[in-house]
C-alpha cells in the first residue's frame, strides 16, 4: 500500500538534507549483449532497500547538480515541461501515447531502457507516436521528472488532457519486482513509495483511457495480469508470476526482454504481440545457453485492443531500425543552483 508521502514531504527539506552526503557518479554500464544474467528478484530490490539504512546511503548521488530538496521542489515544473514537449497530436488517426518509468536509480539499464523506448518510438512510428519518461537515476536528476507514484499519476492526469478517444496509452514500466508483484521505486534518499499490482491497476482505473497496452518488464510480473486485465488492454510482462527474468545488474546495458522485445523485435515489426512471441522464443533461447530457469513471459490480450491497434497502424509507415545506444550521462552541473 501506499505509505504517507505527504508526511514524508512535509519535512524534506529538513530531514533529506541532513541524510545527504557527498559521493561519486556511478561508474558507466559495461558495453555487451545480454550474456551475464542477473535477476530482477527481491533479493536485489531488498539489498538496495537494505542498503538505504546504512550511513553511505547517498553515496551514489552526484557531487554536482541538485540537492534532494531541489530535486522533490523542481518535480511539478519537470512533470509540466515533459508533458508540453509531447508535440502536437495528428487528427484524423488514433494516436499512440508512450509512458516510460524507470523505477529503480541503483542502475543504468532500466534508465536505457526507458529513454531508447521513447526515442524508438518516436523515430520509428512517426509524429503519431509520442513519448514521455520518468525515471530515477543519478545522472538525470536535473533532465527528466522522477519516477515516482506521484508523477505516474500527475503524467496521467496530462495526458488524459490530451489524448482522445481513440488513442492508445502505453505504459512501459522497467524496474526490479518481488516475488508479492511489487515493484521496486528508488532513488535514495529520496522517500518513494512502492507500487504492486493491484496499485497499478487502481492508478489506472481512476483515468479515463479505454485503449491501453502495459508492459511490466520486472522479476514476478505475470503477478500484473489479473488486476490489469480488461476490455480494450493489452498486458505484456517479462515473466511468470512466480519466476525471475534477467539481464539486470550495474554490468548490463539491457534487460533480456528489453533487448529482445525493444530492440530486436519491435525493430523488425510493428506489432506488438507479434513482436512479443519473437521476444519470447529468442529469451527462451538466452535463458537456455545461460542454463537459467525459463522467466516464461505472459501476456494478456483484452477484447477490442488487437483492432484498435490494428488502426494505429494503418496509418503510420514505419521507419528504419533504430540501433541502441546506452543513454548518454547527463551534462555536469558546475553547481546546484545553477541547475534549477
């Protein structure tokens, strides 16, 4: 469940500053194809979660840039700048409206991920494609809003102002995932709260998109699909409700099902579904050359959602492959002020 955040709040400005404490950048991600397989498990969620009690617990915030007050005061201006960067949308055809979050600041490969989906996305599907990202790492405290229960549903809220009728929400949530189907929401010392599934699916339910496409790339996300099933919603996830996916870690630069449903398949087909039972033979095929326990992704097709995407992609000509590049560290702030 949610915990009190606005108590938390309340004394920020307070409280954060004293937990803060100089340290140094994270070191860059290791160049590679998914090879060594980390899980997305609650072993890992719980050793940051763990490791936020420690005196170092701020040791992976940047030297340079915003304080952790300026980062929780700047959130409701970046929300605002992020929604107005959205473009115009094109009439006459559903558009198609992607929400990334990256859940978890302790790695670089769910911010990857995130920031090559949208802008893959954008490239590929054309003008009736858009994107927005929230996400939690060190190196773009001052470049995008936070990935936050908050922001989920303020990014919510403006993009049901936008969004017509037929358009399709994507929401493509990247992160770690526990074994009770909770994903992990992180960016110490920063007080964030979690979000399961049955959260999700109520953050959902209070806003007014019919057509929805939701990808939970986390350890236990088939635990996802119950809550979120529905008319006009499409569920992918990277894993079985009672397995680990793979390709996590601070040695990675993508997840297994990052790389086999974003970058593989979705750069050969338009199709989501069609794209995701490429991404699950070709998983199937990593997790047997590492000798790990099949994640067995799932998905969930509702009534009416196949057709409607179907009509999204009637009118867009899809472009060029769009090759993946980690996401480039964000530029250094000679000081906190001048960030903000």
């Amino acid at each position: 469940m949610r915990t009190a955040l606005t108590a938390l709040l309340a004394f920020a400005a307070g409280v954060l500053l004293m937990l803060w404490l100089p340290g140094h950048a994270p070191a860059p991600a290791v160049v590679g194809a998914p090879t060594a397989a980390t899980a997305n498990d609650a072993a890992t969620a719980s050793s940051v979660a763990d490791s936020s009690d420690d005196d170092d617990s701020a040791a992976d915030w940047p030297n340079q840039g915003p304080t952790p007050e300026q980062v929780l005061y700047a959130q409701p201006q970046k929300l605002h700048d992020a929604l107005a960067s959205l473009g115009p949308r094109v009439p006459g055809k559903p558009n198609l409206y992607l929400l990334a979050f990256a859940g978890d600041g302790s790695e670089d490969v769910f911010r990857n991920e995130a920031e090559y989906a949208a802008r893959m996305f954008r490239q590929r599907f054309g003008a009736s494609a858009h994107a927005l990202v929230l996400e939690n790492n060190p190196a773009s405290l001052a470049t995008h809003p936070l990935a936050s229960w908050s922001n989920l549903e303020g990014a919510l809220d403006g993009l049901a102002k936008v969004m017509q009728p037929d358009d399709i929400l994507m929401l493509y949530m990247a992160s770690h995932g526990s074994e009770d189907h909770e994903l992990l929401v992180d960016m110490d010392p920063l007080p964030l709260d979690q979000i399961g599934a049955q959260d999700l699916a109520d953050i959902l339910k209070e806003h007014p998109f019919k057509w929805k496409v939701v990808v939970v790339n986390a350890c236990y996300s088939g635990g996802f699909i119950p809550p979120l099933a529905g008319d006009g919603t499409l569920v992918l996830t990277a894993a079985r409700s009672d397995r680990s996916s793979f390709g996590c870690g601070s040695e990675s630069e993508l997840t297994y099902f990052g790389h086999a449903w974003l970058v593989d398949a979705l750069n050969r087909s338009d199709n989501f579904v069609d794209a995701f039972a490429q991404a699950k033979a070709e998983i199937a095929q990593w997790e047997q050359r590492d000798k790990l326990t099949p994640s067995e992704p799932q998905s969930y097709v509702g009534k009416g959602i196949a057709a409607q995407l179907d009509a999204w992609r009637k009118g867009i000509t899809a472009g060029p492959a769009v090759p993946f590049a980690p996401a480039p560290p964000a530029p250094a702030a000679s000081t906190a002020a001048a960030t903000f």
